[in-house]
C-alpha cells in the first residue's frame, strides 16, 4: 500500500501564521525577519513543494533512488545553510573549522551558544597571555566550556564569590577534569583589562588535553545531525516556539534587544538557530542550558528549547501578576491618600477642622490655660517658643516629636496647683490610728507638722526618714500620713538604683529620653504638694552611670528643691511644698551628706503587748476578711495568738507574724469548706435507686470528712460532739432514706420497722445547718503552722558560777546573750585568755580589756587571791554559728570573769550591758528599746543600763518598762555590787 504525504498544506498554515504576524502592529521586525526567514526554507526550491514522496511498507527496490537523490538534496542544503552562516558571522582566514587545538575558557555560570555576546574575566595571568597572543597572530579563536559544579556540593547554596574563587584556584588536569565536553569555539573580540569578551561560533567536542598551562586542548567540530527540513514536527514545534517568543516578547522588551543583536551578528534563523536564541535567552539554570548545547537533534533541540520558553511565559506572567497587584495597591493608596489631603482641605477652609500641628498647639494651650496664671513666668516663656518651633517644623522630621514630647510634658504638670490639706489634728490623729497601732513617734511628729502649718496658714514640705527593722510599718505608714494630711501619694523604690538619670531625667537628646522620677511623680498626683515616700534608700547603688546617692543632695535639700533643675525639662520646679518620707532599715548605709538633711525617726520594733494588739485589731480582722470567713466560724484564743508570737514571729515586725495568721486562716477556710461538703446532700427521695450497700458506704465516708479532732474540743452547747453526729447521719433501711435530725428524734431501726407505712409517704425531712465553729489554741496551734521555730533563749533558770547574762541587739529587734567563763588550768604564771564564740574584732578587744579590768577589781577586793594570775582562762559566747560584734559586752564579760575567780554566782534573773574603759567607766550603748523587749520575753527582772542611756530609757513606753527594775551604772564598782549582793544583804535594806 502507498502513502502520499504532501508538504503544500503545511506551507500554507506556514503563510497564514506568517501573515497574522506581520499584521500585528506592535510585532518587532526583527521577529518579522526571523519568520520570513524560516518560511524562506519551505519556498527555496517549489519544486520540492511539488514533489510527492513515496514509500511503501514492502521492500520495493524503485524506491530506493528516489530516497537516496532526496536524501543528497537535503544534505546539500544544510551545508549551503552552514556555510551561509559561517559567513555571515566574521569572515576569517583561515577558517574557523580550521582549527583543532584552542585555549580552553571555563565559563562558570552559563556556556556560550553559537551568535550570542559573552564577556568573560581572566584571572590567570598565563591565560590571559596566551589570548593576547593568539589575537595579535590573526588566531582569535579560544573554546569556552562550561565548568562543572564541584562533587558533593550544592551549586544553589555556594555564592557567586566562592565560585570564582574555586575557578581561579584549578590549574591544568584537574581544571580539565571539571570542563564539560561539549563547548563553544569563540571569537575573541576584545580584551581590556582582564576582561575578554567572546563571540560563539560553532559547537565543540574535547578529544584530549595538549597542554596545561594554559590548559590546551585538541577539538573536533561538531555538526547537526541532518534533519528534514519539511518534517511536520520540526516544523509544528519550531511554530510553538516562535508563537512562545512572541507571547514572551509582549512582555519583556529585553528580549527584543536580544532578537535585534542576535539577527545582526547571526544573519537570518533556521531551526538550528532558532533552538540555540531560544535557549540562551531564557532564564534556565546552567545544566538545562548545557543539555541544549550538547543536543545535535534538531528535534530535540527544539523540544528542550520549547520546554525553557515556556517556563519563561510562565515566570513572565507572575512577574507581571505580582507587578500588577503591587501597582493597583500603590495607586489604590495614593488614591486614598489623595482623597484625605483633598478631605482635609476641604475642612480646613470650612473651618470644621484644622491640621495636625494647629490641633497639637491649640491642645497644648488648652491645658496650660487653666494654670497659666499660676505657671512661672521662665516656663511661659519656654512654653511659647517650643509652640512656635513646633509650627516650624515639618510632621515627619524627628525633631518635631522631640519638641512635641517636650511640649506635653510641661504642660502636663500641675503648675502652682496645690491640694487643700488638712489642719485638723484630731481627724489626722483618728486616721492614723486606724491604720496602725504604736509608732507613736512617728504620729507625734505628723501632728507637729499639721499642727504648724494651722499656725502658719500654709505647710512647708520635710524630709522624714523613718528607721527601723523590716516589717514594722515604715512604708505602710506613709500611706496612711497622705490619708491624714489629705495630700496625694506616690512612692518608688531606690534600692539598688544606680542610675542618676533615674532621678534627674536624661536630655532629651537622646532617644528615648524621659524626665526623672519626681517631674514623673507630679505628673501622676497632678498636685505639687503630694506626700513622696522614697522606700529603701539605704539601699542606693552606685555604678557607671554616676552615682544616685548624689544627685538626691539636691532632691532632699530643703534649701534648694525649690529649684530643683531635672534634665529633661531643663527648667526649674518648685518641691519646697512637697513632703518626702524615706524610709531604711540601717541608717548607718546612708551617706552622711544625705543624713545630714534628713530627719530621723526610729521605729525600734514592737513588743508582745504590741503585737497582740496588731494581730487582734488589724492583721486577724484583715485577713478574715480577705479569705472570706464570718467571725463567729472561728475563734483564736490569746494564749494562740501569744505562742505564734512568741515560738514563731520573735521579730521586730509583725510581716512574719501577717504570714503566719494568713495560714492559719487558709487552712480554717480549707477545713470549713470540707465541713460545708460533707453536709451538702442531695434532696431526698422516697424512692432511692441502687442497693443500700451504696449509699451506705458514702455516708460513711461524709461522717468520716466531718468528724474532724477540733470538734472534740468545742463546748457542747455550741457543736455536736463526733458521737452525736455520727448518731445523726443518714440512715438507711430499705428504700427509705432519714437525712440528719437531732439527737432526740432519732429513730431506731425498730421504730422504722414499726412506721413503715409512714415512712413510705415521707418525700423529703429538711436538715438541720450545724454551725461549726473552728476554735484555734495552744494545744492545735502545731496543726496550722507546724513545729515552732524559735525556743526559750533563757538557758539557765539560775546562771552558775562563771555565767552571766548580756543583752544583744540584732536586724531581728533585741535578744540575750550568755557570756560563759572557766578555767583550762591553773599554774604559777599561767595567766590568760582564750576566746571562741565567732567573735568580732571589737568583740576581742572588749574581752581583752574585761580582763584587764577584771583582774584590777579582783585586787582591790581580794588582795590575796592569785586568780587571773595564774589561771588560764577561756570565754565562749553562745551560739558560736552567730557572728557577733559591738563593744556593749564589756561589762558582761568582767562579771563573767570576777563571778569565776571569786566563786560566787551573779544575782538572780539579773541582766546588764555596756561598754567598759580600762579605767572602769560605763559608756552609753545603743538599742535601748530592743534590748529592753528582749529582757521582758526573757523574764528579767533587773537590768543595768548605762547612766547615759537614761535618756533613752525614759521615752520608752510604760509597756515597755513594767515590770522591770532598772538600773543606771556610771562605774562598774555599782554593777559589782549589785551583781554580787548577797540576798540577806538586800532583805535587810528592804
């Protein structure tokens, strides 16, 4: 069977595509030429059209000729074409299929096709050499090969300088082991520099290395499989991708100058070439575009050419989707943009509104106009050129939010505005009893200053500074003075502040600046009288930024805070009026320049009776309320209260002591909750489901959550004991269900029996509410707050010979102290001391001096006893983990001393301190209060203080000072004899 294949139908979808192309008006010429190019390869010979090619699935020999003289037709117009394009490129002699050896070029990043410019930098100075001289011997020709990507590694993650530099680094084999074999033989065109720009001519194949430096190889010239040209596939896909270019160049007008230097170097297209401008000008990666380079196919070729373009279609039209998603949002906000200025314009000539630095201005006269006559003449007129600054600068420079910042902070202070205080000292005296109990110095010394500033018509600001332990009300209390003086409060803490601008304020050059604490503080309170609690200031750092402790001279001086400078207003305030309380637990850590302007108030702590009162009156009714329980479900009994103190919360303050009732109260609201569980049960029903095994057994579980130890230690009037209420829980006989009822209506199971009938008609027997009152005492106390912490500090009942009790003062308020002497051993000229305990420096020596004194004392009333003489004696002060310092030991450790040599014990429940000279003289010592509460919780009845502290002793409160026999020594030869009075002795001046 023949087949007759003619070429004139695809000619003419070859005409009509050619003529839709030319009729499109944008359509670039050199495209137009690339088409007519093509179509010239279908109308050179018409004959060929004419002709008709016959085959036959048999083996006819009469078609063999036919096949064969086509098949040298064909073969002849290809190498016409080829030595067309040869020509058309640069006519050279000799030619460029003459040469079998060039310089190999590694091209790191893309090969070079045939027409197209390459420029290409030359690091290797020998490489670059031998172009030079190829090029002066009328040789211009070098092979450019792509370079391989380097094995093992990722070619999308080296960048583009690590590449380069591993090109430079390879010489000779291993250069020629990493070059592709497929390449380019190029024109060298110029050279200038260490640039080299190529021209690609033919394709070339790597037989063998002739050189290495520079590499040099030997090359065959390849050449197009031959290929049909009339072939329907070639053709189709030769039209698709020249249909793709077309779509492509709409698009990019990059392209077009590609087309247009293509065409002028290369001359017309052919399928060939057609394939290489396809592939060179897309955007493939360097192995995609060496895959087309090595492909002799033209088919393929084209197809693989194909494939590129339409991936750039695809590229293109994202590129121009997100192009022109990006422009419609640029112009939908310049449109609204637009349409704001034209809205703002239109309201500002209607006068409805005005722009943003018109508003800022007239806001900030708006606020200052209420003070403005009471605003310092210096700050009106800072004011005013900041607003006409402001009017000057644009919105958008930085300086306009330094000023506008500016601006509204000194606007926003409270200029000359003062709050009405309060003269009554009665209602001031009323509040601050309300919130604390004692510190009645410091009370006193707020009335005197209300009570001034009534005299005077108008107060003056102070600086207080509240001492004492922590937990006694200091911080607390200034509140509560705010409240009496009817002053606003604001309080910040400087421990550990190391920063001055902190209080200062930074200038407001630098980003990010804020004023200081007090032009922050007015700003808050809005009056310029607030009450300023400075907490901690004991606690000051110092670091690099300056030092705080300095800079509050200024802030706490009463003589110059009236113009206290901050540096970021940089215009003086007024804080004469404003009354600062600090507050500090050691007010030996102050600085002394500091100390010096403030006024001292110390709060020593608070005794039993004081605590009592607190934990009664404030910190039980406090916490009651906050955990949300009635009085009458719970009562603490003093003697409850007095143990916690006592063997839990021994310290000066009552925080510890807030903690400790706080966990009592969760645990008495735990419990109730639990009783109020056990109790809640369900309605009843005359029909109960389930077996009585059931329910049963979750009464018994209810009984067991209620019986609880403390309700056997409830009155019977007030509780039902275990036994009763057990009596009184749900019983169950058969379906019927007898919820709780009191004692004397219980039934028993036989009169259940007996009422059967009556019981089935029951629905429902309301239960009784038990009030269970959780009572706390001495004997439970352990249940809620566990083991005590602290026992008796008392060691001895009575101090044996060599013993002798001190008082002490610690951070924790006052506490005893035992000084204990014996001897180690006694020999002729064996006289000394040895000391252990943890002592201090000052300790030491107060021994050593004890025992000096001890041994003049022991002369004078016993001549004849050899005593410290020859005995070696050692002094312990109990307990030796504490450390323990401070020169009021002395006359302590000489009784100590003269009760052993003398072998005789000290009075009994007897107590001293002070400090001793060498010549027997008592000096003053401190913490008189403390170490009087640690006397009393000891059960001292004679204590011997300094005559210089007598002062001191005096201003305690009675509280404080009942019960005790005190006794003020100038000398130790009083404290000898009353340490050493014999009881007949004193009997008798009784």
């Amino acid at each position: 069977m023949l087949k007759v294949i003619s070429s004139t139908c695809l000619r003419g979808r070859f005409h009509t595509a050619a003529t839709n192309f030319r009729h499109g008006g944008d359509w670039n010429p050199a495209l137009l030429r690339m088409l007519a190019s093509l179509r010239s390869l279908n109308s050179r010979d018409h004959n060929l059209h004419k002709r008709a090619f016959f085959c036959s699935d048999t083996s006819d020999s009469g078609s063999e000729p036919v096949v064969e003289v086509e098949a040298k037709a064909e073969q002849a117009e290809v190498e016409e074409a080829d030595s067309k394009s040869s020509s058309a490129i640069v006519p050279t002699n000799p030619r460029p299929e003459d040469y079998l050896t060039v310089v190999a070029l590694p091209l790191p990043h893309r090969p070079l096709f045939p027409g197209f410019y390459m420029p290409v930098y030359v690091k290797d100075p020998k490489l670059l050499a031998a172009l030079v001289e190829s090029r002066k011997r009328q040789a211009p020709y070098a092979g450019a090969f792509l370079l391989k990507d380097e094995p093992g590694t990722d070619p999308s993650l080296a960048s583009g300088s690590e590449k380069e530099k591993s090109i430079h680094d390879l010489k000779g084999k291993e250069l020629f082991n990493r070059l592709h074999e497929v390449g380019t033989l190029a024109q060298i065109t110029s050279i200038q520099g260490d640039q080299v720009v190529l021209i690609g001519h033919r394709r070339l194949r790597i037989t063998e290395m002739a050189s290495e430096d520079p590499l040099t190889v030997k090359v065959d010239h390849l050449k197009d499989k031959p290929y049909n040209k009339d072939d329907d596939l070639i053709k189709a896909t030769s039209f698709e991708v020249i249909s793709t270019l077309r779509d492509v160049l709409k698009m990019s007008s990059l392209w077009r100058d590609h087309v247009q230097t293509y065409t002028q170097h290369i001359g017309d297209f052919n399928f060939p070439r057609l394939a290489d401008f396809g592939a060179a000008i897309s955007g493939a990666n360097k192995q995609q575009c060496q895959q087309v380079l090595e492909e002799l196919d033209v088919y393929k070729r084209l197809k693989l050419t194909l494939e590129l373009v339409k991936k750039e279609v695809e590229i293109s039209k994202i590129q121009e989707s997100i192009a022109k998603a990006i422009e419609e949002k640029i112009s939908g906000e310049q449109r609204r943009y637009l349409l704001n200025e034209q809205l703002k314009a239109i309201k500002k000539e209607l006068g409805v509104e005005t722009d943003d630095k018109t508003a800022l201005s007239a806001k900030f006269r708006e606020r200052l106009d209420p003070n403005k006559d009471k605003c310092p003449p210096h700050v009106l007129q800072v004011i005013e050129e900041e607003l006409t600054k402001l009017q000057l600068l644009e919105a958008s420079s930085s300086e306009f939010n330094v000023t506008r910042n500016y601006l509204d902070w000194l606007t926003a202070l409270p200029w000359g505005t003062y709050s009405d205080e309060n003269f009554d000292v009665l209602q001031a005296q009323t509040i601050l009893d309300e919130d604390h109990y004692g510190l009645t110095d410091v009370k006193e010394r707020i009335l005197e200053f209300i009570a001034v500033g009534k005299l005077r018509g108008i107060s003056q600001g102070k600086i207080i500074c509240l001492s004492g332990p922590p937990g006694v009300g200091k911080t607390s209390i200034g509140r509560s003075i705010a409240r009496a003086l009817n002053r606003k409060f604001y309080r910040f803490s400087v421990g550990g502040l190391a920063d001055v601008a902190e209080i200062k304020g930074h200038r407001r050059t630098y980003i990010g600046a804020m004023p200081g604490k007090m032009v922050q503080c007015l700003k808050n309170v809005g009056t310029a009288n607030p009450l300023v609690l400075i907490d901690e200031i004991d606690k000051l750092g110092r670091g690099h930024a300056g030092d705080p402790a300095s800079a509050l001279l200024e802030l706490l001086d009463p003589e110059q805070n009236a113009n206290f400078l901050d540096h970021y207003l940089d215009v003086t305030i007024d804080l004469s009026k404003v009354l600062f309380v600090c507050t500090a637990n050691v007010v030996e850590m102050i600085p002394n320049p500091l100390l010096d302007r403030m006024e001292i108030i110390s709060i020593a702590g608070y005794i039993t009776d004081e605590k009592m009162h607190i934990a009664r009156d404030y910190l039980e009714k406090t916490t009651r309320e906050a955990c949300g329980i009635k009085p009458e479900q719970v009562e603490v009994t003093d003697a409850a209260l007095l143990a916690l103190i006592e063997n839990y919360c021994r310290e000066a303050g009552v925080r510890n002591l807030q903690k400790h009732i706080e966990k009592i109260y969760r645990k008495i609201a735990l419990r109730l909750v639990r009783q109020e569980s056990s109790k809640e049960i369900p309605p009843a029903q005359s029909q109960v489901e389930g077996p009585a095994e059931e329910v049963k057994a979750d009464n018994s579980n209810e009984t067991d959550a209620v019986a609880t130890p403390e309700n056997t230690n409830e009155s019977s009037d007030e509780t039902v004991n275990a036994e009763n209420f057990r009596a009184a829980e749900a019983l169950i006989v058969g379906d019927t269900v007898v919820t709780n009822a009191p004692s004397d209506q219980i039934q028993t199971p036989t009169d259940l029996k007996q009422n059967s009938a009556e019981s089935k008609n029951i629905q429902e027997i309301e239960a009784p509410k038990l009030s269970e009152k959780v009572l706390v005492d001495t004997s439970n106390l352990s249940d809620f707050v566990g083991k005590p912490v602290f026992h008796a500090e008392r060691i001895y009942d009575h101090t044996p010979i060599g013993v002798v009790m001190g008082l002490a003062w610690t951070a924790m308020g006052g506490s005893t102290l035992y000084i204990e002497t014996t001897q180690i051993e006694q020999a002729e000229g064996k006289g000394s001391l040895q000391l252990t305990g943890q002592l201090g420096d000052v300790m030491k020596e107060s021994a050593q001096i004890a025992h000096t004194v001890a041994r003049a004392i022991l002369l004078e009333k016993e001549p004849e006893n050899p005593f410290f003489a020859n005995t070696k004696l050692h002094l312990h002060v109990p307990a030796g983990a504490t450390p323990k310092d401070g020169p009021s030991a002395g006359c302590t450790m000489i009784t100590s001393m003269l009760s052993l040599a003398m072998k005789k014990p000290v009075k009994k429940d007897l107590a001293m301190t002070g400090e001793v000279t060498l010549t027997g003289r008592i000096l003053p010592i401190g913490g008189v209060k403390e170490k009087a509460i640690a006397a009393r919780r000891s059960e001292v009845k004679s204590i011997i203080f300094p005559s210089a502290n007598k002062r001191d002793f005096d201003e305690l409160a009675p509280n404080v000072k009942e019960g005790l026999d005190v006794h003020f020594v100038d000398n130790y030869s009083q404290i000898f004899e009353i340490a050493f009075r014999d009881d007949s002795d004193q009997h008798k001046e009784e």
